[in-house]
C-alpha cells in the first residue's frame, strides 16, 4: 500500500540546505544497493568500494568511516586526535561550538577554545590566541585546531590559507581538523578537487558532509593522517555512530563522486546563491530595497544580510529562513542542490514586494 504524501512537494524556503530532499540519484543508489544480503557494519562490497575511492580522491593512507550526522561526525573525528585533557581551538561561530548542544566537550570531555572572528575564518594569527599553556597542568592543552570550509558564514578558505593554519598548528604540535559539512560547496566555489585543500593542505582529519548535498542522513569521518588518529574503530562504536546496514550509507557516498554528482549539487546550489545575490545587488541599485545591504561575501550557498526587522518579518511569513543576529537585524538565506532559479526569482520578488 502506498504511503500518503503529507508535505506540499512544490513548497520552498530558503532557511538551511537541510531543507531539501533527497537527490534522485542518491535514493537510486540506495535502491542499486538493496536486495539480498551483504556482510553488516562495514564489511560490505559498497564500504570496501567506497574505502577505494576515497583513497583516489584524498591520497593512498586515507581512511574512511561513514557515520549519520555531522555533530556524530565532528565528536568521533575530534575524539580521535584528542586526549581527555586537550582542547580544540576554533572560531567563535563554529558550528561545534554554537549549534551542537555541547556535543564535543560533553561526549569526549575535550575543551573548546574559541576566537572571534568576523567571517568565520581563522588565521594563524587568530589561532595563535589561544595557542599557549602547553606545560601548564591549570589549561586545558591546545592540540588540534577545528576549522569550517565552507564556514558559517559563507565564507570559503583557499588552499593556501588551510596550509598555513596547518603549518602553524603543526609547528605547535597541534593536530587540524575540518568540518566538511560544506566542503562540496567549498570545492565548487574553488574550483579544485577535493584533495587541494585537504590532504595537499596539510588536513589531518575532516567531516565530508553529505547530507546537505543531497543525501539521505549520511556524513563521513575522513582520516588523511593516520598517525595523528587513533582508535576510530572503537569510537564510532561507543558514540552510537556505527551503521549496521552500511551498505546504504556507502552507496550514497559512492553516489557524490561517481560521475560528479557532489559537484554538480553545490556548484548549482552555489550558482542560486549567487543569483539571489545579484537580483538583490541590483534592487538596491535601483534604490528598490532602502535598508538592505550585505554583511558577507558570497562565495558558496549562503546569503548574509541586513534588513530592517519588521521587514523580514513579513517576508518569513510568506518564505522561511532565519535570523542570523536579529539584534543586528541579520539574516541568513540558504541555497540548496534543488533550487531553482525560479525559486530564486520568485523570492527576490517577494522580497521586493514587501520592501514595497
């Protein structure tokens, strides 16, 4: 019997990547891979595949462990390079430290140490803040350094900038981590493979974010340095991260590099991005939009801006997004891999009309 549709399909907002569904081609994968029985939690012919190809994309020692979400991906990746008493240094708006409920510090014990910053990028100078008290039995001890590509803010690290937050955290001893929520989106914006500002960058460890490119709940720790992590095997265990029917996890991952498909996604969800953009560029231009102006740049899915607030307001009652600092009257507008330039058009219009 078939199951009753519950949401309108042809509704849209502009709130979170999260939003979209499930890209036809992942949900074919996750069909190629049903039927018949294959060898649970890991050992199956989709996981071995999938262990291959990451190894072509990231470099011959990566490893791969395919997990459910990005918080389980983060907490087991960040566990792996940690002691108990060491402490991650990040950015203010890092989604580890903002949005997962206190996951890293709760789940391994590790401590957060966070700089400011205002596009959501560090730098080794910003780093090098919180990098100090190495000996001292009374600080929680700096050893792995957590950036965002592509960051909170929409913002994107090129390769040399990861390299030189590497060097700087490997000259310290420190071990540098990724979270990779984005990271298609970064690769889109950049240009380059996946590789290029990761493993040829001096990444050690990364989340490959899969759920926001259009797959169905999967995400991946990612291993470039195997002497910097240790014990993941048991980890993504006792963190509740290890799917027993890995195959349909795998087959998605499979799904994003066969053919392109992770790149076509954020490329496209890139490309809305920009055209919203540019549609509002030219409403203030034409003095449309008085009081809307741009906090970030745009280099992949996210739109940052202000608005007066009674405005968004009314907006958000006919399109969904959020609040990003409603003091400051700050919006943020997400893209996905499914939008399309008439969702784009159709919202600039809404906007335009309640300016009007």
């Amino acid at each position: 019997m078939p199951v009753d549709r519950l949401h309108d399909p042809s509704w849209r907002g502009f709130a979170s990547d999260n939003y979209a569904g499930v890209h036809p081609e992942a949900l074919a994968a996750i069909d190629a891979a049903n039927g018949g029985h294959q060898v649970a939690y890991g050992g199956d012919v989709y996981t071995t595949r999938l262990q291959d190809v990451i190894r072509e994309q990231f470099g011959g020692g990566a490893e791969v462990f395919p997990v459910f979400n990005g918080t389980g991906a983060n907490v087991v990746a960040l566990t792996s390079v940690l002691p108990r008493w060491g402490a991650v240094i990040a950015a203010s708006t890092a989604h580890i430290n903002t949005d997962e409920a206190g996951a890293p510090e709760r789940m391994t014990g590790i401590k957060l140490l966070t700089v400011p910053t205002p596009d959501g990028k560090l730098t080794p100078e910003l780093v090098a803040r919180e990098a100090w008290g190495w000996g001292d039995e009374h600080r929680a001890q700096p050893l792995a350094v957590s950036i965002t590509q592509a960051t909170e803010m929409g913002t994107v690290y090129t390769a040399d900038e990861v390299r030189a937050i590497a060097d700087f955290a490997h000259s310290h001893g420190m071990a540098v981590h990724v979270d990779g929520s984005r990271l298609w989106n970064a690769a889109a914006a950049l240009a380059v493979p996946l590789r290029a500002f990761t493993t040829e960058a001096g990444v050690d460890i990364l989340s490959l974010g899969g759920t926001k490119n259009g797959l169905l709940g999967v995400e991946a720790v990612v291993v470039l340095d195997t002497e910097r992590a240790a014990g993941l095997t048991y980890l993504r265990k006792f963190t509740m991260q290890l799917a027993s029917k890995m195959r349909f996890a795998s087959a998605q991952l499979l799904a994003l590099f066969d053919g392109g498909l992770g790149i076509r996604n954020a490329g496209h969800a890139n490309a809305m991005a920009t055209r919203l953009r540019a549609a509002l560029e030219a409403g203030i231009a034409d003095g449309d939009l008085p009081g809307l102006a741009f906090t970030q740049q745009t280099c992949a899915n996210a739109v940052f801006a202000t608005l007066p607030t009674a405005t968004a307001d009314r907006i958000r009652v006919r399109v969904r997004f959020y609040d990003w600092d409603r003091a400051r009257g700050e919006v943020r507008w997400m893209t996905a891999w499914d939008t399309t330039e008439a969702d784009v058009d159709d919202f600039v219009a809404v906007i335009r009309e309640e300016f009007a």
